[in-house]
C-alpha cells in the first residue's frame, strides 16, 4: 500500500483547526487546510503536478481536468456523503469546472502578480475526440462571465489598481483579460486530464476507487480534528483505505 503523511493545523485565515498533507507548502503565508474528506482526496489525486507544488492558478486548472478524469467521466463529481456540500451533487462536471474556474479567474486577477506559477502553455492545440467536455466546460465558463462582468468585482478591482495582471500581460479591461485567461484555461485542463490519464494509466474507475476510497476514510478525521500538530499516516491501493494516528515519541516517555 502506499503511504502518505498528514497533520493537523490551524488556518490563520479562518482559526478553524484541520488535516493537510505534511508537504503542503504555505501558499502567501498560509497554509489551507482541510475540512472534509474529498478535499484531501482532490489534493492526493487530483492535483498531478504534485501536492508540493499546490497553490497557483495554474496548477489549480490543470487539476480541474484532471477532476474531470477522475470523477466527471460518470457524470457526478460528488456521491453525496460530503455534507454540507451535498447540494453540489446536482451540479453537471462542466458546470462545477465552470465555477472553479470562475473562481480562479478572480484570484489570478486580484493577485497583485498575476501569477500563474509553474506552467503557462504555448499555442493552444486542436481539440481531439474526447475532449468535447472541455468544449462544454467552457461554454458554461461564457455564460458565468457575464456575471462576473456585472458583479462589480472587477469596476471595485479597478478603483485601486490600474490594471488587471494575467501572468506577464496588463489590462486595463476585463473582457481581454478574459480572454487572454480563457485561452491558457483550454490548453490546461487538457494537460491536466491527460497527466492523470497518464498517472493512472487510463483506468478511470481505479482512480475515481482510490479518490473515494480515501475521500470516505478521511471524512471521519476532519470533522472532528483534535490539536494542531496531530499526526496520521494515510495507507491506500486500488481496493481500500486505511488512516492511523501517529503519536509523538514524547507522548510514551516517562
């Protein structure tokens, strides 16, 4: 079985205490924990560039399709035991792409560096057979931008800084930077599903086992995290999951 370590700390953001895997790097000096199972498992399986590497939009779309390898391929990106996320469970795989990437349009933009970290691909390359859900993804993406247009977010972005930044490029005006986002958005939620096609080996129903395998398994930890600083080790295989806490040497000395 494979091995992973998690603990539990406490987000400065929100001072909720909860479980992230022990090399998941402070992102701006924070560290994003998790409080339920499924979160986790998106960390574990789904990000595909590497759990130490979490934390730019970049990698975050390229994980989005890598989602849609693991979990949208039957449909449901929830099996409804993620309470309180269980409304989610209505939503197609191309409209909660659709959101997420929303979402990270809205943090790349008010991202003083517009940093796209580690990845921004080149030109973007035909559409292949199979890849109609990103055609669909996006299209559900069009029509939520011209909420995104009318929300005001960007007019309040604009009252304080002078441009939108997305990676090296400055707008002074949302549709282009859409635009110019929308173009990276295709290219990386291809190469994130054809990573995780490439890390399972094309076995969808093996990774989306192992996803809620674990998803399940941690559910029972995160809902009730004891201290910061608590230990586990998370062992998994295609076919179950196990975590067990892991006590400090000091906890059995005298």
């Amino acid at each position: 079985m494979r091995t992973k370590d998690l603990e539990v700390r406490r987000c400065e953001e929100s001072g909720e205490l909860g479980w992230v895997f022990s090399d998941m790097r402070d992102i701006d000096g924070m560290i994003m924990v998790s409080t339920a199972g499924y979160m986790l498992a998106h960390d574990l399986f789904e990000h595909v560039n590497g759990i130490d590497r979490i934390g730019s939009v970049g990698d975050e779309i390229e994980a989005l399709g890598a989602m849609y390898f693991v979990r949208g391929w039957n449909g449901n990106v929830f099996d409804g035991s993620e309470e309180p996320h269980h409304r989610r469970r209505y939503i197609s795989p191309e409209q909660d792409i659709a959101s997420d990437i929303e979402q990270q349009f809205q943090e790349l933009i008010c991202r003083d560096d517009g940093d796209w970290a580690h990845v921004i691909p080149g030109k973007t390359m035909p559409l292949r057979d199979g890849d109609e859900w990103v055609t669909d993804s996006l299209e559900c993406t069009d029509i939520m931008r011209v909420d995104l247009a009318q929300d005001g977010a960007a007019e309040d972005w604009l009252e304080y800084h002078e441009f939108f930044k997305v990676g090296r490029i400055k707008y002074k005006h949302l549709r282009p930077a859409w635009d110019h986002y929308m173009d990276q958005v295709r290219s990386l939620l291809r190469c994130g599903y054809r990573k995780a096609y490439k890390q399972y080996k094309g076995d969808h129903m093996a990774a989306h086992n192992m996803f809620w395998n674990v998803a399940r398994e941690m559910d029972r930890w995160t809902k009730h995290p004891e201290y910061e600083g608590q230990q586990g080790k998370l062992y998994w295989d295609r076919n179950r999951a196990v975590f067990e806490e892991v006590y400090p040497d000091e906890y059995y000395e005298d």
